[in-house]
C-alpha cells in the first residue's frame, strides 16, 4: 500500500473531516477514506499535500537487477527537465543499469555544458538510435512532465506503443495513470524530487559532483533561483548538501544565466518595447512575432524567462506572453502569477495548456491580433480574482 495523505474537507465548531486517498497497488484504484475527528484545540493547517508513490516497492524489486532504462524529458527541454534525466541517469548508471536519456527535441544552449548532455539523443535528430534505444528498453522513466502528448506527436505515438512498464517521477498537476509513479505538485522542481527519490533509495552517498550539478540546475531554474513559493527550507537543505557533494554554484549560475548572445539581449529589448499594461486588470503581456525573432537572430531558448519582466511590475499580479511560431502554425503562451490567481487552470480553461498555479504554458490557433483581443476580452471575468491575488 502506497503512502496517505489527508486533505481537510469540513470543518464545524467541534470536529473535521478528513478524507485520505491512496493507491491500492494490488487492483490500481484509488480507494478513498473518510474520517471524522472531535477536537477540542484549534490548528491551524498551514500545508495540505497531494502526494502520490505508487508502486515504489515493486519499482526497487524491479530494479534490483541490472536494466536497461531509457529516461524521456518533455518536449523543448528546460533546466529542469535536462537536470532532472542527467541526474537521474548518473544514479541509475552508478547503480549498476545501462541507462539512456531521450529528450524529443534541441533544447537550449545553455544546458549543453551539463555532465552527460553529449551522449542524450534527440527523437527528433537521431530518430532510429532514440526508437532502438525504447525498444530495447526494460522501462521507461518519465521525468518533468504528466501526460505523454507533452512529448510531441511522433514521440508520443511511439511510447504509446510501448510494451513495458513506465515509471514517472514529476510534479506537474492531473498526472496520467502510470505503473510506477512519484508525484508531488508542491515540490518545486523534479530535480528534487529525483533527489528525494535517490534519499528513500538510502543513496544520498552516491551522488557525486555530477549528480548533484545536474540537480542543483534543474532546483535553480525551476525556482527562479530559489525565489519562487514554491522554494522551502527543505529546498535550501537539499541545496546546501548538493554544494557539499560537488555542485559549484557560482560556475553553475554563470553558465545558465550569463551566456547571452547579443542577439538575445535584443530580443529582449524587442519584447520589452511590445510590453501592454492592463492596470485595472493587474495584468501584462508581451508579444513576439515571428519576423522580430528572425531580425534578432532567434535561437532556442532566447525567449525563456522573457515572461518574468512582465511579472517584475510593481503591482502586476498576471504577466503572459505569446511568441508566434510558424514552423507549428501557432502562439505559444507563457502564464506567471502572483499570489491565489491559477493560471494552471486560466491556461487549462482557455489555452489548451496547463502546468503548475503560479506558471504554465498554452497554445493559440490564430495570429498575435486574435490572441491579443482573445486574451482581453477574458480579463473582466477575473477582474475580483486577479485583484485579489497578491498582497505585498
Ligand atoms: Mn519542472
């Protein structure tokens, strides 16, 4: 039986109810519980946790003998999406399996320089060494993200396909149903979470300079160095102990952040300009047309982060931004929040998207023009909740 976690469901002047759900490994269910508790003295709860670890008994049974493993990231890789399957890869590896990391397509070239990066493959780009490496696979770890369609079509065409178990470790909301699976949306990044893993594996002693530099990035982007909510005690506990394990922070900060072409920096500036202002709304948005990209040398990656100025403006609350993109004939959207304002469930409610309360990503059939009136046109409906967010 996996672990419980409770949620607080009523409460009256004299007792709460407690609902705990879990998985039930045997029959794959979810069995649900509910518990009511006299009290007598208040408490106030400060967290509740949507944890879920199903299977992880058998998963260590399963790996007790030597594996092949393939470990696949999301689609446009980020820090924490490359971090999360090099460092898991150099555990599996000091483990005794022969371990293999396939991401669906280029990611940026800031994340080059992490240990491992020059032996990953590309689905797209080495298509027949990416489908041997699944086929020949014992299982299949899915690390950074909930649902396979986050890894593109023809990838998630193949691992539909897939005849054995997969295993996911991520900490995204609404997770697929998968075999093995680790799960937790109010850890801050899936960096530590494959730490956490490597901690109930009682292997913290294996992880090395390289483990712990994987990890440190995928914790460091992830959490706008250690800025996000999201970011606890613990984090900055699993943090200092990867500095003590090898993880050098400053080499590490330099090279994610302070490798910017020129070009980027203009790009930057292009977006800058293009910021529109909703102050009623406390909202902001950028945009970037395909023509800006390609006047500014666009390279992958330069647009990541971009959507943060927005959010840094005193008093905004709800920042997006939407990049045109005509290879995919579409408007990527980016979402930050501030404070109670989901744009998880904004991007799930309007922009195919999703991902976490405070960020999350969506996309646009239609011109920059169509999302622009689009997007307006949906803020006098949260007028009270995006008023209500934040409070500094
Ligand atoms: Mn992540």
């Amino acid at each position: 039986m996996a672990k419980i976690h409770l949620l607080l469901l009523k409460t009256s002047e004299q007792s709460l109810v407690i609902r705990g759900f879990m998985f039930n490994d045997s029959k794959n269910q979810l069995v649900i519980k509910e518990n009511k508790i006299n009290f007598t003295k208040y408490y106030k709860i400060v967290s509740s946790r949507t944890m879920i670890l199903k299977g992880f008994d058998e998963l260590n049974t399963f790996l007790s003998k030597s594996r092949n493993i393939v470990i696949v990231g999301h689609r446009n890789p980020d820090g924490d999406a490359m971090g999360s399957t090099l460092g898991l890869k150099h555990y599996f590896s000091k483990k005794g399996h022969s371990t293999t990391v396939v991401v669906p397509n280029e990611y940026p070239d800031f994340l080059h320089w992490l240990p491992g990066s020059e032996s990953t493959y590309r689905f797209d780009w080495q298509n027949t060494q990416s489908q041997k490496a699944i086929k020949n696979s014992d299982i299949i770890f899915l690390l950074d993200f909930n649902a396979l369609h986050r890894v593109g079509h023809d990838m998630q065409k193949t691992l539909e396909n897939y005849s054995n178990e997969f295993a996911m470790i991520d900490h995204h909301q609404q997770p697929d149903n998968v075999k093995y699976m680790y799960s937790d949306v109010e850890i801050c990044s899936t960096c530590q979470m494959v730490y956490q893993f490597i901690e109930m594996n009682n292997d913290l002693d294996l992880i090395d300079e390289d483990i712990a530099t994987c990890l440190y990035t995928g914790i460091m982007t992830d959490t706008g160095s250690f800025r996000f909510r999201s970011t606890t005690s613990k984090t900055h506990r699993i943090i200092a102990d990867l500095i003590d394990r090898g993880a050098q922070n400053d080499k590490i900060h330099n090279n994610v952040y302070d490798a910017n072409s020129y070009g980027r920096l203009l790009l930057l500036g292009q977006a800058l300009s293009n910021l529109q202002i909703f102050p009623e709304y406390k909202t902001a948005f950028i945009t970037l047309t395909e023509a800006e990209k390609k006047k500014f040398d666009f390279q992958k990656g330069d647009t990541e982060g971009v959507v943060n100025y927005a959010l840094s403006l005193k008093e905004i609350v709800f920042a997006a931004i939407f990049i045109e993109d005509v290879e995919q004939n579409i408007i990527k959207i980016s979402f930050r929040s501030k404070g109670k304002f989901s744009v998880n469930q904004f991007a799930r409610n309007h922009f195919n998207g999703g991902g976490h309360d405070n960020a999350a990503g969506g996309r646009f059939e239609g011109s920059i023009e169509e999302i622009i009136e689009t997007f307006k046109a949906l803020l006098p409906k949260y007028k009270n909740e995006l008023n209500s967010s934040y409070e500094a």
